[in-house]
C-alpha cells in the first residue's frame, strides 16, 4: 500500500488535488521507480512551494487543492476561534489579519494576498453557491481588529452576509469560556459524491483530513459548539449589537 486512502488516490487521479512530494514518494515505491528518476520526479514535487496560506502568491499545489475543494464543496463548515472567516472578510479588515500574521510578506505580497482572499469570495455570488456555516467567537469579534471604523464595517458586512438564505452563522458567547473549539480553528468540506474533508492549517503548512475517524472528529466538533452558540436570530442580533457598541465609542 501507498500509506493513502482510495478516496485520497481517487482525488490525486482525477486531479481535484495535486499529489506533495511524500504521496509521490510513496507512488514511486510502489511502482519501483529508482534512481535518478525518483530523485528527479520528487524534487519537482517538492518545487512546487511550501504551503503556506491558501492565498499564498507562489499559488501553491496545497492552494490549489483548497480552491478546488472550496468550489467544489455543496456545503463549507468553518470554525474560526479569534477571526471571521476569511468568505466574509472585508478587504481592509483582511489586510489587517494578513499584515499581522504573515511575519515575512512585503506590502506588495500583503496586497496580493488580499486580493487573492476577495478573489474568493465569488463564490458567495454564483449561481448555486455552497451552503455556507460558520462558527465564531463573541470574543473573536470584539477585538477591534483594523481599528474601530474597519472592525465595525466587517461586523455590518458580515451580518449582511449571515442575512443570506444559504448562510448560517452562530456565535459562541463569550460567557461560554470552556468549548472543544480552543483547539483551533478548521475548514470541513462536503461533497455531492465524494466524502467530506477536513482542513486545519499552521503557520506554515495545511493538512487535508479524508479519514472517515478523523473527519467524524470533526464532525463531532462542530455538533458541540453548535450546541453551545447562538441560533442564527440571536447571533446575528449579538453582532449588530457589537457593531453598535463599537460605533458609540467611534462617536
């Protein structure tokens, strides 16, 4: 065996998502390639980039395979435990997140990743868009990330978003100290003839999830903390709340 499930093997085949340079690796074994080849073939692999953030400017094979999953998916579940997801995320306030947390990018990549992440958000428009649920912290959107005036266009942006049909949005309020999203943050992706993934992401890398135990992990993940936010009504009513407060103390 190659070490990777046949829904992994399927994808890399069918080309929703490129192979890294350990799954080439392990394809090499099996088909004995030696040699100069191998070395030669896993090399170009491994040139393909470092992952980094999905909107990285190299455009990574590992970005790819996020994109075509993301267009893909009839249905995207993020939790995000101190930001908006990055589908709602304004310009200014995305420029905001990727210049604090990209410790090496230029102004000039900064920008472009930001373009990248509005690039994205597209797919909120088309025709038959994903379901869409996110989960996020009363305390995530408290903190006036970009300043007051950009934190309180985000909040009213997003809330317009959450207004959508097929947009779910729940916060977890912030007397809810103890919840299984301390973890981190996470990405699920559900698929009309494929089995759901799951994507959690670092400082410098992402891992794609397909094993069934590991997503139902997730799964359970996202049960909890349903169970633990605010309906739809009483977040998006909390979030027009939060933007007020910050407009009074703009004023």
């Amino acid at each position: 065996g190659i070490g990777m499930s046949a829904s992994t093997v399927s994808r890399i085949e069918n080309g929703l998502r490129r192979a890294t340079s350990e799954e080439v690796a392990s394809y090499l074994t099996v088909l004995k390639v030696t040699g100069v080849e191998r070395t030669t073939l896993i090399e170009a692999a491994r040139r393909q980039g470092d992952p980094e953030m999905v909107e990285d400017i190299a455009v990574t094979e590992q970005s790819r395979s996020y994109l075509n999953f993301e267009s893909q998916a009839t249905a995207i579940n993020n939790f995000e435990l101190a930001l908006v997801p990055g589908l709602a995320q304004t310009p200014d306030y995305a420029r905001s997140v990727i210049a604090a947390t990209q410790v090496d990018a230029t102004d000039e990549v900064v920008e472009k990743r930001v373009g990248r992440r509005i690039a994205r958000q597209a797919i909120l428009t088309r025709r038959n868009p994903p379901s869409m649920r996110w989960i996020v912290t009363e305390s995530g959107l408290r903190q006036p990330i970009g300043g007051a005036q950009t934190m309180t266009r985000q909040l009213r942006h997003l809330a317009e978003l959450a207004e959508r049909p097929k947009v779910r949005l729940n916060i977890i309020p912030a007397h809810v100290i103890e919840h299984p999203g301390l973890m981190g943050s996470f990405v699920t992706f559900d698929f009309a003839n494929d089995p759901t993934i799951a994507f959690v992401e670092d400082r410098t890398t992402g891992l794609f999830l397909d094993d069934p135990d590991k997503v139902r992990v997730y799964r359970l993940t996202l049960e909890k903390l349903s169970a633990v936010a605010l309906d739809s009504t009483g977040s998006i009513a909390l979030l027009r709340s939060i933007a007020d407060d910050l407009d009074h103390k703009r004023g």
